[in-house]
C-alpha cells in the first residue's frame, strides 16, 4: 500500500494552508520495515521519523484558459519556480541495501567471516567428541543450539553479500515496490516534485534540416507500387522483372528510396540513360548515373599511330598535363611499345589431409607429360580460352594452383574461372580427396596489389619507351635532362624503395590508368595492379637527350564484356579505334587498348615529373585546380 505524504510551505513568518508544491514520497511497506530495524532509526523519537503533516486529497488541476484576474499568470509563476527547483537540485544517489547496516559494511563482513568459521571450528570440535564418547549427535546443549544458529545466520549474510546487488534487484522487479520514484511521477501532473528529482534538460545539437524532396507527380499505378515498395510487399530488386520496363523501375525504386530516407536525390539525373543496357551485367538496382567529365589528351604518337586519349576524371591539371607529355612525345618523334606478355590468371585453393598429399598434386599439376590433357580440358569452356600456364604453391596441406590463359579481347575473369572449374572437376577422378575451398585463393591475384603480379604478371605486360630531345625538355617541359634524372632516380626508385611500395615505382601512374579504365569502361578497381609501373629516365647522347621508359606488368583490360558495351564508353573505345572484338586476331584490340594506357602513362610521368623539377606542380595547381566559382549560396549552415 503506498502512503502519498505531502508537506507544507513555510510562508515567512506565518503558515499558510494553502498548497504551492507537493513532494511526493512513495515508500513500500517492505521498504519501511527495513529501515525501521535499523538501530540508528530506532533510537530517535517518533516525532523525529514522522514529523506533523496534512494527508489531503491532491487539488484539482486549475484550467488551461487563460483567465482576466490572473489566476494563470500566478500559475505559471510558481510552476516556473518549481521548474528551476527542479532543475538546480541534485540528484540523490539510489539507496542501497547496506546502508540499513548498524556498522560500515567492512566491519560488518568481518563480524560475520569471524564469526562464521570460528562458529564452524567450535562445531566441529564438539562433534568430534561426541563420536569419540559414543554421544549422539542429535543431542544438543543450548551452547551448541546457539552455535548452529549462528552459523546458519552468518551462512545466509556471506551468500547474500557477495550477490546482494542482484538479489536486491530481483526482489524489487518480483514485488514492484522499488525505491524508484522517478517512475511513479504522474506525467500529466506537471506541479509535482519528486523526492529525487529528474536529470536536468540537456539541450542537443539537431542535425540540419534535410534538403525538401523535390518529386514529380507519378501515376495512380507507380503510386501503389512505391507503397509497396515502401512497405517491403515488392521487393526492390524485382522491380525491372515485375514492370518489364527498366527506366520505370528505376524511377520508382529512386522515389521509395527518397521517401524512406526523406533525402532529396535532386542532382542525380535519371533520365538520358539506356538503363535496359545494364540489365543483368553492369548494375543492380539503379536510381540514376553519375556525371563524370570526359577529356582528351594527345595526339599520343605511339607506334607509329596517332590516338586521342579519353580521360574520365574530375581531378584538375591530369588531361593538361598529360596533354603536355603527349606534344613533348610527339614533337620528339612518338614512343614505342611492346607487348611481353597476355594471359589472365585464376589460383584456387584446394585442401588434403596431408602436405604429402598437397605434394603430389603439385607434381602432378606441373608435370609436362600432363599438361596437354589440363589444356584440352580447359579449353573446353571458351574458343577464345587458351591455357598457357600451371603453377602451384603449398602452404601446409593447401594447395594453390594458378592457372594462366589468352582470353582474346575480353578481360577475361569469368573465362578463365570456367575453364579452372572444368580442370577442378576433372582432377577429382585422380584425386577424390581433394577439397576445393575456393575457385579464388588470393594467388590470382585479383584487385590487391601482390609481388606475384609485380613478378609473373597479370592480363597485360607492357613496357613503353620514348627518347625526349634536350631541347624539347627546356622548351616544352621547362627543365633539364640532369634535373629529370636525378629526380626519378632519388623520388620514383629511391624513395618508394624507402616507403617499401609494392610496384609503385613511379610518380602518378594510377592517375591515368583510372581516367582511361573510367573512360573506356573496365572495371575501376582493376587499378590496383594495373597501375603497378616502375618509371626509368635515363641521359643519352652524351646527356643531351633523356630516354624513358614505363614497364607495366598487369595492365587488365578488355574492349568487350562488361562495361564496354555502354553507350559512353563504347564510344570512347571507338575514338581509339578498338571498339569490339578484333576481326584481324583474337585480342588484337585489347593489347592495343592495353599499349595506349601505357603510352598515355608515360606521357603523364614525362610532363609530371618535369613540372616537379621546375618547381611548378604547386602553381599549376592552384591555377587550373582550384573553383573560382562562388559558392557561398550553395553552402549550408550549420545549426547549433
């Protein structure tokens, strides 16, 4: 049974009986009892515990309107002072069972651990004798009666003190009588003031408001199907099977998306796109295509043919700079490249139940005698596939065979992942044991920069070279061949050897080789290792003239599959002349695409590396990669 006590306001001198606030107490009976058998309670007289007070009904709450004498205004007044009470008095500290305890909770353990084993020795030594004088045990004397009696109760204390933060806990959830007044404040009843008053309010920054959802007005049918949408009765992703129409699925997968969100995607165009193109190759679930600039660099002379080079990049200065080693190249007679090597890689990882197992794979695999079947088997999967390699390593009782082929002018991963599925299934006949983990162990090695790309070669190996005339290098590029050898010699070998870089031996190379894979659509993250250049400079002719060079082991490309069967970048790899696949020979195309990365890159470490030795990179940064535009009125304020 709860007990409201309500106390009055000391008014100046006089007392008043009428109400200004009520604190509330609401105090179980067993909290009661508990507190009154401490002996420092029952010391103190009865007047002390329970001082005069009114029990009275609570007032009714005065009426919102806002009346002519006053009466709400006085209200509001004390409900201000209430309020501030509120906020300026400190929280009291959650009572604890051991503050009922006559003694510190210290001496009160050790009270009891004494008492407990010693209670225990004298017990046991009395028992002792009982069995040695043939006394029963069940007779008692009041000493001993009162030795297991305290015993028992010493027992209980230490059970209960070393979980009585857990069994107070349960027994206050069991009875509902926990000395927790926050949660029996009435809400409604804002006048009252709790014994242990609430956390003062703690004002919070709030997010910017977001931008308002600008969206057109959709039929009555595409309005259901964003509710449903929204609702999770169609999925998301079915959206393209179910309408059969690509660009409508997409614009009301983009308005379910704001909607759910609230965020406008105002900017992000839909419409001016062939989304039926992407369907089942390119992307999953769209709601627009990003904008990305698309500039030229070149003519690039390189073997002996002219190329305008696309470059899809929003980073300032990269085309003009590129540009610039492009006219040095040009004017100095173009660059020459070679090819050394085409074959894409796939590594799967098997497992045995033994390294001398995994051994004999390897024998296997590697052995000349057999690599004729492997072929035959391989190349089964593709008429473009040709399997040129196998080469395993052991880590234990795993195994990891990379397998290396042509794969004509596609890029080539889904290629050679088929023909290494037929080998893999082929090999179970002689080795039935054999547990395949992944078609892909990492020893490919696809999108990670690793030494077996930088050493063996990945797709394409190209090395490109061309020989810059002193006077061009002073004209054109505003430096000196002594300055450019020396530069690459302490930055590009030197100082990546210090940064312990991984086939990044160069100065910028992934710049170009991401702009041209954006533009000529392969696939972005095949940068990682296509980008692993080792840049050479070197004086001839008696230091007169500079000879340059950039050796690209695993350049990856394709002039089809993927994303070169886009509108934009199948015209960009028409520009190049190496649209498609090649009529003449397999992979003729992607091994031309392959050189004019590489062509283009040293274009763009030739103009680089020069304006670093003429002190220019900072100035022609800040003229052509800096907005000049006002954007002020684009900007947002924050809210504090």
């Amino acid at each position: 049974m709860e007990t409201k006590i309500m106390k009055k306001k000391q008014a100046g001198p006089q007392q008043t009986c009428g109400f200004v606030s009520y604190k509330t107490c609401l105090i179980s009976p067993s909290h009661l009892s508990r507190h009154l058998t401490s002996s420092s309670l029952l010391s103190l007289p009865l007047e002390r515990l329970f001082p005069p007070m009114d029990l009275r009904r609570r007032p009714p709450k005065p009426p919102v309107n806002n009346n002519t004498d006053g009466s709400f205004r006085s209200y509001q007044t004390r409900t201000s002072d209430d309020d501030h009470r509120r906020r300026t008095t400190t929280i009291a500290p959650p009572p604890k069972a051991s503050d009922a305890l006559p003694l510190p909770l210290y001496l009160t353990n050790a009270v009891f651990f004494t008492l407990f084993f010693s209670v225990a020795y004298y017990l046991l030594h009395r028992w002792r004798d009982k069995i040695r004088y043939n006394t029963p045990l069940h007779v008692v004397t009041i000493t001993e009666l009162g030795a297991i009696i305290a015993l028992i109760a010493s027992f209980i204390y230490l059970l209960g003190f070393f979980g009585i933060d857990f069994v107070q806990s349960f027994i206050s959830r069991a009875s509902g009588d926990a000395w927790d007044l926050a949660d029996t404040i009435d809400e409604d009843d804002h006048r009252l003031v709790t014994c242990s008053p609430p956390t003062p309010i703690v004002s919070v920054a709030k997010l910017p408001n977001p931008e308002p959802i600008v969206t057109e007005s959709l039929p009555e049918k595409d309005e259901e199907i964003v509710k449903s949408v929204i609702d999770g009765v169609i999925p998301s992703y079915s959206l393209e099977s179910r309408l059969g129409d690509c660009k409508r699925a997409a614009s009301i997968r983009r308005e379910a998306l704001q909607r759910v969100t609230g965020r406008s995607m105002e900017g992000l165009p839909l419409d001016g796109f062939d989304y039926e193109s992407i369907l089942g190759q390119c992307c999953e679930m769209p709601v627009g295509y990003i904008q990305i600039p698309v500039g030229i660099a070149g003519p690039l002379l390189l073997d002996g043919y002219e190329y305008s080079v696309p470059m899809a990049t929003t980073e300032g200065c990269l085309v003009a700079s590129t540009n610039r080693g492009c006219k040095a190249m040009y004017i100095s007679g173009g660059a020459t490249s070679t090819v050394l090597k085409d074959g894409m890689t796939r590594a799967p990882v098997v497992r045995f139940a033994s390294a001398r197992r995994a051994s004999e794979l390897k024998f296997f695999l590697e052995n000349p005698e057999n690599f004729d079947t492997l072929t035959v088997v391989f190349n089964r999967s593709s008429r473009f596939a040709r399997l040129q390699s196998v080469k395993c390593t052991i880590a234990g009782k795993n195994a990891y065979v990379r397998f290396c082929c042509s794969t004509g002018d596609a890029m080539g991963m889904n290629m050679v992942s088929k023909g290494v599925q037929n080998v893999l299934e082929y090999l179970t006949d002689d080795f039935p044991d054999m547990d395949v983990i992944g078609i892909s162990g990492n020893f490919c090695s696809d999108k990670k920069p690793a030494a077996v790309n930088w050493i063996e070669g990945r797709g394409k190996s190209v090395v490109c070279e061309a020989v810059i005339k002193g006077e061009i290098v002073n004209k054109v590029l505003k430096t000196s061949v002594a300055a450019l050898v020396e530069l690459n010699m302490l930055k590009n070998l030197a100082g990546s050897a210090v940064a312990g870089s991984l086939g990044g031996f160069n100065a910028h190379a992934s710049n170009i080789v991401s702009a041209v894979f954006i533009a000529t659509g392969q696939d972005p993250a095949q940068n990682v290792e296509s980008s692993q250049c080792i840049t050479m400079m070197e004086a001839i002719n008696d230091g007169k003239d500079i000879h340059i060079s950039v050796t690209m082991p695993s350049i990856e490309v394709g002039t089809v599959g993927g994303g070169t069967q886009l509108a934009s970048q199948s015209a960009c790899l028409n520009l190049l002349g190496v649209k498609g696949a090649s009529k003449e020979s397999p992979g003729m195309n992607s091994r031309r695409l392959a050189t004019i990365v590489a062509g283009a890159v040293l274009a763009g470490e030739l103009s680089l590396m020069s304006a670093i030795a003429a002190g220019q990179l900072v100035r022609s940064h800040m003229k052509y990669n800096r907005s000049s535009r006002d954007i002020s009125g684009a900007t947002t304020t924050s809210t504090t």
